[in-house]
C-alpha cells in the first residue's frame, strides 16, 4: 500500500489483514488528490474512519497543513499509529514543514455536535463509515448542526455503489451540503460535496 502522489510518494504503509478494515484504493486516493489540488496546499483536514490512514497520508503528501486521524477499532488504531511514525521519520526537501498528525481515538457513531471545541475546524472531510452502517451516519450528520465544518469547505464520502443513490438523495435535501458530483469505482462510489452558508445561519439561528 503506497502513497500515490506529493511529498511521500511511494512510501509504503502497513496495511491490515482483517478485511474488515477497507483502505480506499489507489485509483480513488489519486483522483480525490487530483480533484482538490487547489484545496488541499495548507488545509485542516479530518480523515473519519480512517482505518489505516491512508487517505489522510495522501492529503499530508499534498500539502495539508493539518490532518487529524479519527477512528476507535483498536486494530485499525495500531496500524494508523505505526504509520504516522513512519511518516514522520522522512526526510522533507529544504525548508520544507512537516505537516501536522493527530490521532483521535472517538466513537463516531455518538453525537457528532460536541467535539472537542479546540480542535480545527475542517477544511476537507473525508468519511470512510463501514458500509453497513453509512446511511446511518450520513443521517446523523446531515441531521445534525456540525459546527466544525469549514463554510465552503470540501465534505467526501464513501458509500457502497448499492446506496450510491440514497445516499446522494440524502446531501441533495440536506441543508447543509450541497451535491457537487458523484463518482463510481466499482463496488464503491465518492460523494463530493461543499459545505453550504446555511449551515453557519443554522448555527447562528
């Protein structure tokens, strides 16, 4: 499993054996990593359900300020933590700044509104639920007012291509987000979506 693109390119992660842990394939990190160049160079980013970290890795290669890592399944914890050490032991060119890594060890199937209000807001999240139970969190999110969403900021999921179109009827009625386009890797499909202002008016309100 290596990283696709940016500053680590090739580095390679340790992955798991439980096929219960799903790292997202090389074709969708490269294309995400490719859709959102002009976004990612000094972004905070939150990688939920991040099983291994590889996504937030790619993002922390593109130039991320910031990625916090947020997962609770003790393997996948083991894994992500032997990861970001490797990270952090590569050499960067010149004066080049390592970008930041945190762990958050969360069940992110509780309340998604209370956060720990010193973390940074983000400016690109990225969701990975187990497929089982995705519809059920992405109504946990819509339905919720999330104030660590970053107005205008980047919202990306996956979802099993079964529920590709409930899924995307549930952003396009959501206050919240708005639908920006779909896409399709076989057995599993990408949400991509921004951050709308009603959701600040909602936190306002």
């Amino acid at each position: 499993m290596r990283i696709v693109s940016g500053m680590y390119k090739n580095t390679v992660l340790r992955r798991p054996s439980d096929t219960q842990v799903r790292p997202t394939p090389s074709i969708m990190r490269g294309s995400v990593v490719s859709y959102l160049k002009d976004s990612i160079p000094g972004a905070v980013v939150w990688d939920m359900f991040s099983g291994t970290g590889i996504m937030g890795m790619e993002f922390a290669s593109a130039g991320a300020a910031k990625v916090l890592f947020f997962d609770n399944h003790p393997m996948a914890l083991s894994i992500l933590k032997d990861n970001i050490r490797l990270i952090k032991s590569r050499r960067l060119p010149g004066s080049t700044l390592p970008p930041r890594l945190a762990v958050i060890n969360k069940d992110l199937f509780t309340r998604m509104d209370n956060m720990d209000p010193t973390l940074a807001d983000a400016q690109i999240f990225w969701a990975d639920p187990p497929y089982p139970l995705s519809m059920k969190w992405l109504q946990l999110i819509v339905s919720t007012p999330i104030s660590f969403l970053k107005e205008h900021g980047w919202f990306l999921m996956k979802v099993d291509t079964r529920e590709l179109d409930d899924a995307s009827s549930t952003v396009v009625h959501s206050e919240i987000l708005r639908l920006i386009k779909t896409k399709t890797y076989g057995n599993t499909s990408l949400i991509i979506a921004q951050v709308t202002g009603r959701l600040h008016q909602v936190l306002a309100g």
